[in-house]
C-alpha cells in the first residue's frame, strides 16, 4: 500500500518523538508556552536568523532552507505558498497545518525541489521543546543516555558553549523499521525547557547534509545570560 506523502510526514515526525517516550520522567507544563518569544529573520544571503527572547538564545539556519514557526500565522503561510510555487516544491496550501504536533516550535523544508523527486524523500529541519520539572544543573549526560537506550542513537557528545551545556546526537532508525529515519540534533537546557534542533530525512544519500546543516547550526548557536 503507498503511503501518503502527508502520513508519511506524520510519521516520521512521530519517529522522531520516539526516541523520547522512554523519558519517564519529562512532563509538559501546561501553564507554559516555550514558543512565546520565538522569532524568524530571513537574510539577504538566505540564511534565517532564529531567536528566542524569552529563553536567551539564537541559531542560524543555513541557506538552502526555508524555516517557519509553528504555530504558523496567516501572513507567513501565504509566503510559504509563494516559496513553495517558486522552488516547484509538492507541499499544497494546506500542508503547513498537517505536520504540528505537542511542543513543535519551528519547521524547515529543503528548498532543492530534487530531494522530492521520488518519494518518500522528505529532508527537514525541527525545533521543539519538552518541560522537565527537576533542576536542569547536569541533567544533559543522563539525557543523552536516556535517548541511547532507544537503540537509535549511532553516536553521541556534550559540548559547552559559554557555560552552557549542549548534546550533540546522531541517530537511525533500527534495521527492520520502515520507512528509514537518520539524522542529527542538539539537545540543551533552558530555563527548564528542554530544546532540541533536529535535523532528519528517510533517505541515507541525504544524511551528510543532513549533519552538515546540524553542524552549521552547531556553529551558530549562541547563548545570552537569563535574567531571574
């Protein structure tokens, strides 16, 4: 049976969530709206500018995407029907409302209309976020070990940046799971928000780039102090 290129999406996205389901212990505030404070600035050289006021940090999205909040207001999604015209991509008007779910902040879809020749190939780009109500003082290592139990986690480090601690994780879905899944993310800790950058596709001649668009990512990615 041929899967939608909608479910397919879907699907994926839920792979994606997967690696977090044995994380017992994270829990959603649902007095709390990490998304409050998120901003988008798209440059002249067709890099975007993403900032989070609200939990003190920024990232740099590298050209060759085309990034949007979620949720997506009426203005940009009348732009992204614009991009999605101009770059020949297959998503119609309505796709941009199809693919939320619980704690998505922002999506990023290739604007390289040959990634989308043959399905099932879907490159894209995440943002979200989880709450976790203990202190997040050293709680990324005991993370990163929770996200290897899942089988799916090819290799794993933790970096600083300022201070700030942040993993870093490549991942693939396991043999006999369909359809494939691989990619790379950064994980770290703010203000008791847990936030993920993740980087993912269902094809493996895609995962180079896929870590490469992490790695410039990486390099982007600045904190600020956060003001009690």
């Amino acid at each position: 049976m041929k899967i939608s290129r909608r479910k397919k999406w879907i699907i994926l996205s839920l792979l994606a969530l997967f690696i977090l389901s044995a994380a017992s212990f994270l829990q959603r505030a649902d007095d709390s709206n990490p998304s409050v404070g998120m901003q988008i600035y798209r440059l002249e050289d067709g890099t975007t500018l993403v900032v989070n006021s609200q939990n003190n940090f920024e990232f740099t999205v590298p050209s060759g995407w085309y990034p949007f909040l979620v949720p997506t207001s009426p203005d940009e999604m009348e732009k992204f029907s614009v991009v999605n015209q101009q770059y020949y991509l297959p998503f119609d008007t309505n796709w941009i409302s199809t693919h939320t779910f619980d704690g998505l902040l922002l999506t990023a879809v290739d604007l390289n209309s040959n990634y989308y020749n043959s399905d099932p190939n879907i490159p894209m780009l995440l943002a979200y976020t989880d709450i976790t109500p203990y202190s997040p003082s050293g709680l990324i290592s005991p993370i990163i070990s929770i996200l290897k139990s899942s089988g799916r986690v090819t290799d794993t480090y933790v970096t600083e940046y300022a201070e700030q601690e942040v993993g870093i994780v490549e991942f693939q879905s396991l043999e006999d799971e369909t359809p494939f899944l691989g990619g790379k993310m950064l994980v770290f800790i703010r203000n008791g928000y847990l936030f993920f950058i993740v980087a993912q596709a269902d094809n493996q001649e895609v995962l180079p780039k896929i870590k490469q668009t992490i790695d410039d990512i990486s390099g982007s990615l600045r904190f600020y102090d956060i003001k009690q």
